[in-house]
C-alpha cells in the first residue's frame, strides 16, 4: 500500500490546465468535459495526472477505467491494481495498492460540524466525549477519515452509511473490522488527516509528496 499526495496549486493556471487537458486519452477529456464546476474540474485534472504518474511507476502504461454503482473508478483491464483517490483543502490524495482500497483526506478545520452525535454511531460518539477538550476536534476528523475510507473501499454512500458503521468499541479505535472485513491506517500530514482502509494485513501508511515536475511528462 502506497500514498500519494500533490497540491493542486500548482495546477490553478488556465493555461497550463489547458496543456494538460490535451495530454488526457479522449476518454479522460469526455469524462471532465461533463463538469461544469472549475474547482471540480480541477480536482478531477489532478486525479488523472496523478493516477497516471503513480501507474507508470508500477509499470501500468496503459489502462481502462470503469466506474461500479456508486461512482468508484477501477481498472477494467487490470486485476493486480487498484486506487482510490480523495481530496480536501489544496490537496489530493491517492491510494494505491494490490488489493482493494479506499482512501479519505480530510483537513483538520478550525471547527468542528455543530452536531456530530448526528455524524457518529452512537459507539464512535461514545469514543468522542472521552477524550480530552483540546483532542476532540484531530478526534472527530480520524473518526470521519476512518468511516469514509471504510464506505469508499465498498463503493456505498458515506451520508447513508456513516452512522451504522463504528470505527471504534468506544474506548479504542479498531485497526480491523469483521463485518465485512477490513485493516485501517491514519496518521496525521501537515493539519491533514489521512485514513486508508485495505483488505492489506501488513500495509504501512506513509505519505509520498509528488511535485508538479513529477507528474508532467
């Protein structure tokens, strides 16, 4: 398991957007014609040239997406190869690996959502009010982290599914779970958050900046 981390900044000019749109497959330029929203499209310019850059390097030079029910992007034409990808604040996120994976980046705001008993199972809230004042807020965004990578890895909705799904026992956050079955990894980047869920046993989550030089040929 690896993960990979660019700043989409350095991708905010028009004109080197417009470079880079025109180094996509057709298929990748159908894809991000369809959004409308600038910083949408961004997000979705960084994903592809960070996908591209990280397959390369696994010595995928060609591929295929295909998206499941939910939205999630796979490789149609690979089954040793899977990502995810996550974005929050300037940065973008992507996890890789040779199992299943999904990935949340999540950064650690200056406040908190008003009411996250409503956010949180009710064996997670239980884990939240333990722990110290100053705590709660890195506490509230690991927690989110954990249950969205958990969601993005089976491809269900978070707003759907966040309350059902409980990350902790209410006195230590569980590094597996059984129903179904996953591994979990975070660990905090700069104010960031970062949480990956892997069907990988022995994964070990560290963080890989690429710069803008890196990802363009």
């Amino acid at each position: 398991m690896e993960v990979y981390v660019i700043s989409l900044k350095n991708l905010e000019q028009e004109e080197l957007q417009n470079l880079l749109f025109h180094q996509l497959s057709m298929d990748e330029q159908v894809y991000l014609e369809k959004w409308k929203s600038p910083k949408k499209r961004l997000t979705i310019l960084g994903g592809r040239l960070l996908l591209r850059h990280v397959a390369r390097l696994h010595g995928l030079t060609s591929y295929h997406l295909e998206y499941g029910e939910n939205g999630k992007p796979f490789f149609s034409n690979s089954s040793d190869h899977f990502f995810n990808i996550s974005h929050s604040g300037e940065y973008l996120s992507l996890a890789w690996s040779s199992k299943d994976i999904g990935i949340d980046l999540e950064q650690i705001r200056k406040e908190m959502p008003k009411f996250p008993e409503r956010m949180l199972s009710a064996t997670d809230f239980s884990y939240f009010q333990k722990q110290r004042e100053d705590q709660k807020k890195a506490c509230f965004f690991t927690l989110w982290t954990r249950k969205e990578s958990f969601i993005k890895l089976y491809g269900n909705n978070i707003f759907q599914k966040a309350r059902e799904i409980s990350v902790t026992d209410g006195t230590n956050l569980l590094s597996v779970v059984n129903d179904p079955f996953a591994y979990f990894h975070t660990c905090q980047w700069k104010d960031y958050i970062i949480s990956v869920c892997t069907l990988e046993k022995w994964a070990h989550l560290s963080v890989q900046y690429v710069t803008l030089q890196e990802i363009i040929p």
